[in-house]
C-alpha cells in the first residue's frame, strides 16, 4: 500500500516515513500543499497523512480539494493545532482521523492501520484464494493454513495479485504500487519478485500465471 505524507517540518517528515516503511508501506513526501494536490492529482494513494499548516496552500484547502472531487482516500491530519475548534474543521471537511503533534509514532502507525481497514468497509479483510489467506491490514499471508515468510516487497506484489485475482497485472501496475518517487524498480527485479513469490505459493495449488507481452494474473482457484 502507498502513502503521500504531506509535512512541512523536514525531521517529523522523516520520523513519519521512516516508520511507516519499516511497517511495510511505500511512502512518498511533499513539503507543500500545492505539491500535495499535484502528487494526489498525478498518482493512487491508499491513504494521504496531512499537516493542516502547509505552506502555498493549507492543508486544510488541500482537503476540501480533495472531496470536492469525489475522492474517498482516507486522510489523517497531523497537527499542532490542538483546539476543538480545529479538529471539527479538520473532521469536518472530510478528515478520516485526527492527531495532535506531539505523537508517538506507534500509535501513528496504529492508526494508520485502522483507516486501511476502515476504508476496506464491505470487503472482507482476511482474502481468501484457494489455499492462500491474505490479511490486508496485518498484510501477512498464509498457504493451507501456515503462515509465508515474505519479504516486504513480496507483501506487497501479493496484496496487488489477490486485489485482481483472475485479472490481468501489468509490469507497470506493479511497479506504480510498489515503487516511491526517484525509486527505479527493473522489469527484471519484477521478475525476480513474482519468481520468488511464485515459489512459495506453488506448494499449495496457488498459481502465478505469466501473459507474455502484458503481465501475469493470479489464477482464479479450481472449483
């Protein structure tokens, strides 16, 4: 899963985007809100981290933007404005949560986590094809009930995989959602992930099919 933290203080930026990397997320920064909105205009993000005092362009206005145009991608706001009056303006221009700086950056991630399932409402958080059990918010996996070592990037070829189970996935699609800006992903290392990942599902009737030319598809299970 992909995330856009938009943050004007360069250390809080980093702590942010450090912890969520080592949560297994891909995490991309902007500094501004005219950066903001150009990044969420250009690219698909799960969920947008907000400082509602933004230079060029408040956060707040950001997230008016934002719903204005009908997107529904989950926003928690990050900021030092710790008054009632704030957070209802926050809540109330379509913010899905709220935390005042400063904060612990578990209950950061904590958070984080409970808005990526929020915003699965209607779909089962624990997928299931054939043999294989994917947890999108735990983004932990199992194969006939035990549980698959993976490593992060693995995690996050697989989350794409059962998303589109029985669809078609292009190199570039799984480039978009792993990679973050200035990241270079190879069609090779592309490759080499679904190979590895490939393996390991194999075992259990799960099948990683390659289109040639276009991409590769998780095969729908047998009846």
């Amino acid at each position: 899963m992909r995330i856009l933290v938009a943050e004007d203080d360069a250390a809080l930026a980093e702590g942010v985007m450090t912890a969520l990397r080592q949560a297994g997320y891909a995490v991309d920064g902007v500094r501004n809100g005219v950066e903001a909105e150009s990044a969420l205009a250009a690219e698909q993000f799960d969920l947008l981290i907000l400082d509602l005092g933004l230079p060029r362009k408040s956060g707040l206005d950001v997230l008016r933007h934002l719903r204005a145009g009908d997107s529904r991608v989950p926003v928690l706001i990050l900021t030092g404005l710790d008054a009632v009056s704030d957070r209802v303006r926050g809540l109330d221009a379509g913010a899905d949560d709220y935390l005042a700086k400063p904060f612990d950056l578990t209950e950061l991630v904590a958070r984080v986590r409970a808005l990526m399932r929020r915003g699965m409402a209607g779909s089962p958080a624990l997928m299931r094809h054939g043999a294989l059990t994917y947890d999108h918010v735990g983004r932990v996996a199992s194969l006939n009930g035990e549980a698959l070592e993976l490593s992060a990037r693995e995690v996050s070829v697989l989350e794409i995989f059962v998303q589109r189970a029985g669809r078609l996935v292009s190199k570039d699609q799984l480039v978009s959602h792993l990679c973050e800006w200035g990241e270079e992903v190879s069609p090779n290392a592309i490759e080499v992930y679904v190979h590895r990942l490939r393996k390991k599902l194999e075992p259990g009737g799960v099948r990683i099919v390659t289109v040639r030319g276009l991409g590769y598809s998780l095969e729908k299970p047998a009846a």
